[in-house]
C-alpha cells in the first residue's frame, strides 16, 4: 500500500472540517435522536431498515438517528440563496454481515436549495479534495442517474424489471443484462447501451466521447451536458485525473436523481465516501429546488490513520512504598520538563510498553 | 507491477477453475506441485492463487484479502456480497431446486416446511410466490430431511439428481440455474483495473464460458 504522510484521526476531521469552513459551509450540531416518525415517513431515502428506538419519558417514540441528511433537511429553512452546512456525527445502523447495530462515525456535507452547476461542481470538488487529504492516491467514480433512467424510462418497464437491470449493471455482470434484455424483450439498442454502461471505467477524456455514442434520448442528452460541464469543472481545479467515469454507482433510483458519486482509497476493500444528488427528498419534504451532499465514512479509515508508537508512555517511573509524594511528585515534573510522557506506579503494570524504567527509593 | 491475489474453491471445481485460469494465460506452476503450501505465486504472470472453503470466496473478495475469486451464483445469490459479478465460467453447472417425496402434494392450506442450506434463497423464492413457509436450516445431509419428516420439502442443489432418486426423492421445481462466476472486490477493480479487466476477458474468451445462460 502506498502512503504518503499519515494523519490521526483527529487531525483528519480537523483537516475536513478546515477544508469545509474555507469555503463558507457552516458547522451543523444535531441531536443524538430524533422523533421515530421522521424515519418512519421517509424510510425508502434510509441506508437500512433498522432503527434503533427507544421511548421517551413521555411515552413518546424516538430513534437514535440512522442518517444525518434527513435531520438536517428536516431543520433547514427555505430562504434566499443555498444553504451550506458540515457534519461530524455517529449514526447508528445495522451493516449487512455484522450481527447489530453499529456506531459509524461520518463526517460530510449538504448544500440545499436552487442549485446550478456551480454548486454541483463545488460540493464535487469538495468530495474530491476531501479524499486527497488523506491519500493522494484516491479514486473518484463518477456517474448520472438521469443517463441511465433516460435509458430505460421510454420502455416503461415495470419496477421490479427497471431495478433487476440496475442491479446488474451496478454488479457489471454483463451475462446477466444479456439474459434480462432478452427475457423483458429489449430492443437490441438499449441491451448494447447497457452493456456498455455497465462495463465503462475510464477517466473523463476517455470516456465522455463513448458516452456520447450511447445518447438516444433527450434525458441522456442533457445528463451528459452536466457531465461534461462537471468534468470541465473538475479539470480546472485540477481534479480531473483521479476521476473515473463509472455507471455501477447509480443504482439507486429512490434516493438519488442527478450526479452520484463515490470515493476509493488504495487497500481499503470498501468506499470511504458516497454522495450524490437526491431531489427527491426535498420534493417529498414539499420544496422546491434540489440538494447533493456527500459523507466520509470515518470509522472504515482506521488503517489509514497514522500507527500509534510502539511503546504507550516514554518513561516509567517506579517508586517505594516508603518515598513521599512530593518527591515522586517532583521526578514526575522533572521527566515532564524535559518533553517525555510519564507514567507513575508501584508496580510495573504487565500490559504497558515503556522506553525507559526509572525507579525512586526510599533513602536509606 | 501490482499482483493479483485469486481466491479459489478447494475441491474439484475449484481444480477446473485453475485449468481454465491456466489456458487464459494465468499458470503458476507451483500450484501444481504436490504440497501443503496453501499460497501459490507466479511472480511472472502477476498472480497469487489461495485455495478457501467454496463459500468463504465471496467473503475473501468482498473484504479485499483476494481480489477476485470464483465463487458458484447459489453462494452469491444466497450472502449478496457486495462485489462485481463479471463472468459466467459456464462450469459447475447445477441447479438450485425444490424437491420432495415422490408422492408429495403441496398443500397449501398448511405452512410448508422447508429444509435447507440455503434459507434466504429458500425465502425469496417462496415469498415472491406469497407462501408461507417455515425454514429449517440444515448444514449437510439435506435429503434425509423429508424422509425423516422433518420438513415437507428441500431446497437444494441438484446436478445429476442421482441422490434424490436413490433416497425416493425428486426434483419438483427449478429455482434457478447454477454457474461458476468469475466475480471482482469493487474497489481492486478500480485500482487494478487494466489487469482485472484482461483477466474477465481472457476467461470470458474461453470455449467453456458460455455467454447465455442464466441471470
């Protein structure tokens, strides 16, 4: 695995954070829980189903909270201009694979109300200078729900049939679109567009001209100009070469509807950061306009944070029974004053690993 | 240049696998040698073999410790790793079956009792059908189930039928066919993309894949 300069986690979500408030985002506090109705009511725009609940001294039921963007576009006022928020929170969910609920510490960021393409490219821009802060070597895929829904929208296939399909084009088993396509009877021009979508993987000069083959209806014309746009974008920022294009991260029609994106790290088996447009939470919350956020999962980090050193203090100060505090007191100051770390005991405890012993005796 | 670590099947599939690993231009042949080593490398070729448990591949793939494997569709079908499925290997064909006593009627005035190795399979099918069913997770001897009157039904892999027959048994319905699939960690696929990619394609070209089939 290859690295650069390790961070501690703190000093990541300082980074994050630094990064976040440089482009005007305000910092976002939220309640550990919220009403269990909020989740109820929104449950498709949920990662998982479960929610861990509890009853309020009220009798009231309460969740601790699985999501962070539904709170914050729960709380958010609809007023001039975009609103521009950060967070660094736990949510509590159920990952596929483990048994119960986990504590998954996200830090990210939502930017709500009439966006352009602009703000698309900021957040976008964002994702990616978020991933380059801890390693260079990122990857950030990618892709536009409109691209592959302008696709298969026309055919009015049924819902079980439409999500079979991206199903397996977000798996990129070909074999299987093939199958699909043939029993749904496709036409042979929208299996082909598939299976292609399916196995593209290229950076934005690559792959902007063979999207551009694919384009058979208005919808996919104009996700493709926003494409375009956001790669241009990201090409001035000098964003560009980390960036693949990659249609197996749109597979989620119910909560995303433009741009979505993902993030990778070098020797981590899973994505470190998911984002992407979702208007149809806000539509469903009653509003107009649209929102994209994105989030680092924090906690799946751990082997990119800095290895701690291979002893737990420098010095370990060892005294008798019969030495007075003071003078313990004073060599403690005297290890301190000269930059080590100390730890003061009796006994040598059997699990710490120390640089150096030093031991006071009683005078005799 | 970056190896590729390959999770294999133990046991005979797993032996045609490499066999075709190897016509694609993947030989390493140290794993031919007879030994206990349990890696095989071929520094030339780039690859790292590892023989596992047939239904640990999809755990060593998904978690990123191999960074492709070959894992049957009824392991995939039954765990849902989150992983690319990026080839049908056309061997190890099998199908995943309902089968009962021969003189077994369904009915359906009761829940039926299913016995398996395969529970969420068994429940899918059966609820996409709205039938209500009561599953009995078993580890191995599935057959003698229904002939003990544990359960009504199994829910099992059939290939020849011949152990079905033998015990009174038979296939009623065909749940789904079964492949081998080549299937890829979403992340190695990214960062390994030119030598994953070649892979999927050189086996893909191979005479025994078959490019219909089954979803």
């Amino acid at each position: 695995m290859k690295t650069g300069l390790r961070l501690k986690k703190e000093e990541v979500v300082l980074r994050l954070r630094e990064l976040y408030r440089r482009y005007g985002y305000l910092p976002y506090k939220m309640s550990k829980f919220e009403e269990y109705d909020l989740y109820v009511r929104n449950k498709s725009f949920l990662v998982s189903d479960n929610i861990l609940t509890f009853t309020d001294i009220d009798g009231k039921l309460m969740a601790l909270k699985p999501d962070v963007t539904l709170s914050i576009l729960k709380n958010s006022r609809q007023e001039a201009g975009l609103q521009k928020v950060y967070y660094n929170e736990n949510v509590y969910r159920t990952s596929p694979g483990a048994h119960g609920y986990r504590e998954i510490l996200q830090a990210g960021l939502e930017c709500i109300g009439d966006l352009d393409g602009y703000a698309v490219g900021e957040v976008v821009m964002l994702a990616a200078r978020s991933l380059e802060l801890i390693s260079p070597d990122y990857l950030l895929d990618l892709s536009h729900l409109g691209f592959v829904t302008g696709l298969l929208e026309p055919l009015k296939l049924e819902e079980e049939q439409q999500r079979s399909l991206l199903e397996a084009v977000g798996q990129k088993n070909t074999a299987a679109l093939e199958v699909l396509a043939a029993r749904y009877t496709l036409p042979e021009q929208t299996r082909d567009v598939l299976c292609r979508l399916a196995l593209l993987y290229a950076p934005p000069e690559e792959a902007l001209p063979q999207l551009e083959q694919m384009v058979c209806t208005e919808e996919m014309a104009a996700a493709l100009d926003e494409l375009r746009q956001l790669c241009g974008l990201m090409e001035q920022y000098g964003l560009d070469d980390r960036l693949r294009l990659d249609f197996s991260v749109a597979d989620d029609t119910r909560y995303y509807s433009g741009v979505v994106f993902r993030g990778f790290l070098p020797g981590l088996a899973a994505g470190v950061l998911s984002g992407g447009r979702y208007d149809h939470m806000v539509h469903k919350m009653g509003r107009p306009g649209g929102a994209i956020g994105f989030a680092v999962y924090l906690d799946l980090l751990e082997g990119y944070f800095a290895v701690p050193k291979g002893y737990d203090v420098d010095v370990l100060l060892l005294y008798d029974e019969g030495v007075s505090p003071a003078r313990v007191a004073a060599a403690a100051n005297a290890v301190l004053a000269s930059g080590k770390t100390v730890r003061v005991e009796r006994q040598i405890p059997p699990e710490l690993q120390y640089r150096e012993l030093r031991t006071l005796k009683e005078r005799g | 240049m970056e190896w590729v670590n390959i999770a294999l099947p133990k046991g005979r599939l797993g032996e045609k696998v490499y066999q075709m690993f190897k016509q694609a231009g993947y030989a390493c042949p140290a794993i031919e040698e007879e030994n206990r080593k349990l890696v095989f490398e071929n520094p030339e070729a780039g690859v790292r073999y590892f023989w596992v448990k047939p239904s640990d591949v999809a755990i060593y793939v998904e978690r990123g410790a191999a960074d492709v494997g070959v894992a049957g569709k009824d392991i995939l079908l039954e765990y849902v790793p989150d992983v690319y499925e990026l080839a049908d290997l056309g061997v190890g064909k099998c199908r995943m079956c309902v089968a009962g006593k021969k003189d077994f009627r369904d009915d359906r005035s009761r829940t039926l009792r299913v016995a398996t190795k395969f529970p969420r399979i068994a429940r899918n099918y059966y609820s996409a059908v709205s039938r209500d069913i009561d599953i009995i997770k078993l580890n191995g001897s599935i057959e003698l189930a229904p002939l003990l009157g544990l359960s009504d039904v199994i829910v099992d892999i059939v290939e020849t039928g011949s152990t079905l027959i033998e015990n009174g048994l038979e296939p009623k319905e065909t749940i789904v066919d079964i492949s081998a699939r080549f299937i890829s960690n979403k992340v190695s696929y990214k960062f390994k993309n030119d030598a994953i990619r070649r892979m999927a394609q050189c086996l893909a070209g191979l005479p025994e894949t078959n490019q219909g089939g089954s979803v």
